[in-house]
C-alpha cells in the first residue's frame, strides 16, 4: 500500500515541486525483528541470507535520509528505495524461517 500510495503522491505533488519517495528498510534491529536478532545464533541465521552479510545500521538509514533530504535528490520522485543489504533480490519469506527455529 505504501509503494502505491508513494508512486500516486509523487504523480500528484510533481507539478507543485514536491519530490515523493519511499524507503523499503530490510532487516534492521528493532521491536519488530528481536525475536529473529536477539541472540547471536539468531542474527547470524538472518545475516547469511542477506548478500551484504549483515543487517542494517542506523548510519545506513541516515546515509539514506540525508541523500532524499539534499539537493543530491531533486530528480527523484515516486521511487521506493530498496535499503536491505540486497535481499530484495535473492530472498523471501524464508529470511526469518530458521532463526525462527533457533531457541
């Protein structure tokens, strides 16, 4: 829903110079995914169906904010920028299934 919502905004607000996008985070520690990071068994199951081999850092995410927020991005609208360590393209459902099994 976010994806499209992103993609209709940025087609709506485009004529008044307003630049839309969105954030596709993968895994990154939070309240959200402590039941798959919170032991070092469990990250490392995770962090080795990622490409980069790790999970996300909040420096990956500010990196990020800061580009959308500069002059750097002022050509980009209705994107969703994919900030997973590459798992867009390799994984699936499965990327918590074993760390899941890990007690």
């Amino acid at each position: 829903a976010i994806h499209h919502l992103t993609k209709i905004l940025a087609k709506e607000l485009a004529s008044e110079n307003i630049l839309v996008n969105a954030i596709a985070p993968g895994p990154f520690e939070s309240n959200m995914t402590k039941f798959a990071l919170n032991t070092s068994e469990k990250k490392k199951a995770v962090e080795k169906n990622i490409p980069l081999g790790r999970i996300g850092t909040k420096e990956d995410l500010e990196g990020l904010i800061i580009f959308l927020s500069s002059n750097a991005s002022n050509y980009i609208t209705g994107s969703i920028i994919p900030l997973d360590g590459g798992i867009h393209i390799s994984t699936g459902p499965e990327l918590f299934h074993e760390a899941k099994n890990i007690r």
